[in-house]
C-alpha cells in the first residue's frame, strides 16, 4: 500500500498519548491517518463518500464513541466503526457489534490487533465504495442505451 492509496483512517481517542502513539501505529502499518480528541471533529470529516475506517474510544466527554457510532451508522451503515474501550464491558460490546460496528477492541491491545482489524475493515469498505461505483456506473449505462425491438420477448424485458 503506498501512501497514495493509504486507506483512510479516523481515529478518535480523549487520551492525546493513546491518540498519538496510535496514530503511529496505524500510519507505521500504511494507513492515511487524521486523529481527533473530540468527536465532533471527527464526525465532521465524515460522510457517504469517505472511503474509509473509524476507530474511536469510547469513553469520551461530550459524545461518547456510542454515541458517535451511532451518527455514523446514520450517515452511512456501510462505514466500518471500530470500538476500543478500557473497560470491557461485554453487554455492551455484543450490542455494538449487533447493531452493526466492525469490532470491539478492548485496551491494553496489541497493535497487529488493531492493524489487522484496521485492514480487514478497510478491504470492506473498498469493496463496498467499488460496489456502489459499479451500480452507479451500470444505472448510468442503462439509462443510456434503450432496448431495441417490438417482439413480445422485448416486451417482457422492459417492464422487468
């Protein structure tokens, strides 16, 4: 992965040395990495067509990674939301992955944890955006090139 295709990587942590030295992570491991302590900024950075990963904590003031999830997945469902927390909680952690994030990560982890679901969740998110281009492009090439022929079987093709 070159830094020219560097999967993107936002990554949201109240804790500015875990913030840092797992932005030197992911970046060491090829990610394109933008860190926020407030997530707010981080939900500003985002929308339908970013082509990226969240990672966020969740113990944060004002919203919490929950709660940040949650806008996220309101967003857009098919971004991949990685939850990391200090305090494994294990109810909540199967809520969070049943309603849809990509993994619960609980602190102190080992960085290839991380990279590797980091990497995992950012192959999907490229299939999905390359999905969604193709169905774009293939709408597109169809509203472009009307069926020809008047024949009973043309018939049936137009209205399916």
């Amino acid at each position: 992965m070159t830094n020219d295709d560097a999967a993107p990587v936002i990554l949201v942590d109240d804790d500015s040395d875990l913030l840092k030295a797992t932005a030197q992570t992911l970046e060491l491991a090829g990610f394109s990495v933008s860190a926020f302590s407030v997530a707010a900024e981080a939900l500003a950075r985002l929308d339908t067509g970013f082509a990226g990963v969240v990672v966020s904590d969740i113990r944060m003031p004002e919203i919490d990674g929950l709660q940040l999830f949650n806008r996220i997945l309101r967003l857009d469902p098919d971004i991949p939301v990685i939850l990391v927390t200090g305090h494994g909680d294990i109810a909540v952690a199967v809520k969070a992955i049943k309603d849809g994030a990509y993994d619960f990560i609980t602190k102190p982890f080992a960085a290839d944890r991380l990279v590797q679901s980091v990497r995992r969740a950012a192959e999907k998110r490229r299939l999905v955006m390359e999905n969604r281009a193709l169905r774009e492009a293939a709408g597109e090439a169809q509203d472009g090139l009307p069926l020809i022929g008047q024949t009973p079987a043309m018939e049936r093709l137009r209205r399916t």
